[in-house]
C-alpha cells in the first residue's frame, strides 16, 4: 500500500493503524513533500515498510520490491510455523494415543523423549 502523509480526513499514521489491524503483514510505504522531524521514525517503529519523500521518485520501485520480499517471507515464514504446529500436534496426539512406550534417541543414543503406555 502506498500512502501520502497528509490525506484529507486522516494522516498516514492513522492510516497505518487502520491496515496493521485488518493485516500486519501488508506493505505500507509513506509518501510525503515534508514530514515533521521525527515523524518518520514513529511511522517505521509503528510498522511501516519504508517512507519516501515525493521528491525522490527513484527510490519508489526499489521500495516496493524490498516490501513485496518481506511481505513474501512474513507469509512464508508464518505458513511454515503453522505447518510445524500441524506436525507437533499429529505427533503429540500419536504419541498419547499408542499403547506402547515410545522412546526417541539422539545421534549419541541418549533419550529425549519418551512416554510409557497409559494401558497396563
């Protein structure tokens, strides 16, 4: 999302609250002509991508590359976490259910984890 500072009923930083509430991953980038001295830094601790001033065009596309990367690995990194959980519990409710002891060693053949049948 690109966003001017200064828009007729809101700022950008109102703006930013609204859209890190529906999704904290999506790029925000902050276009402005001036911006009151230390209003950037408030605006990136407060989740934006990148701000830029309208004067230096150059940097927008490299800008928005660097954000689409990160958004794309945010996502990545959260459908790898999800998947992760997904395993822990299959395994978690395998491991509770079996009616035998389960033990699982390391390279070294020491114990990390077991669980004694709850049948007896």
């Amino acid at each position: 999302m690109l966003c001017d500072h200064h828009l007729p009923d809101l700022n950008s930083e109102q703006a930013l609250d609204i859209v890190r509430k529906k999704d904290p991953y999506i790029p925000f980038i902050i276009l402005s002509g001036a911006l009151p001295p230390g209003v950037a830094v408030i605006l990136m601790d407060n989740g934006a991508n990148d701000f830029l001033y309208k004067d230096r065009p150059e940097r927008l596309v490299p800008a928005i590359f660097n954000a689409l990367s990160k958004y794309k690995l945010e996502k990545e990194r959260l459908e790898m976490q999800k998947q992760i959980q997904f395993s822990e519990n299959r395994f978690r409710k395998l491991v509770e259910s079996a009616q035998d002891i389960i033990c699982i060693l390391n390279r070294e053949y020491q114990i990390t984890y077991y669980i004694l049948s709850s049948i007896t």
